[in-house]
C-alpha cells in the first residue's frame, strides 16, 4: 500500500473521462478507516447530478455499515454490496435531496 493512501491524502477518486467505461465513478479507500471511506464516497457525489453512480472500494468493516448509514440518511441509494473476506465493493447511485446534495 503506498503512504498517500494510508494516510488518507490521496482522495482515492478516479475519473477518468466522465468514470469508469460504464460511467460509475470509482472510489478506491483500500487501506483507509473509518470515517475515510465513506467521506470518499460522499465527496465522489457531490458534485455530481442525481442518478449518478459511483463504485466503493474498502477493506474496512466499519464501511458496511457507514455506507448503509449515509444511504438511510438520504445520501444515495445503496445498489448492490459485496464482501468477499478481504474486500467491500458497494454500488451506490446519488439521490435527489438529502446528504449528497
């Protein structure tokens, strides 16, 4: 893992060209603790319009259930959630109102 990540100075966001080829922006917080990851995400969203998409990428625990707390809180729609042992991956897509606005 490289310093800017582990220390978090890295904002972990990659945009290339409007995202990912399929458009979702991807937010990379392997490495990174709590409130990092979601503080990513949610700055990922702010800027962008309603309905966008952005992809999370964390090895926290703690993310599953800050990620369910800033969707809940009207931030963005959690779309899909993935664990496989050693990594999260979770879908989000922005709402309308709410914390991402």
């Amino acid at each position: 893992m490289d310093e800017a990540r582990r220390k978090g100075d890295d904002d972990g966001v990659r945009d290339r060209d409007g995202g990912e080829p399929d458009g979702i922006v991807s937010v990379d917080a392997r490495g990174t603790y709590c409130p990092i990851p979601v503080l990513r995400l949610a700055a990922a969203l702010a800027t962008r319009a309603p309905g966008a998409r952005a992809r999370l990428l964390a090895t926290d625990p703690a993310s599953r259930s800050d990620v369910e707390a800033y969707c809940a809180a009207g931030g963005a729609r959690l779309l899909s959630a993935d664990d496989d042992g050693k990594l999260l991956t979770f879908e989000v897509e922005k709402s309308g109102s709410g914390a991402a606005d």
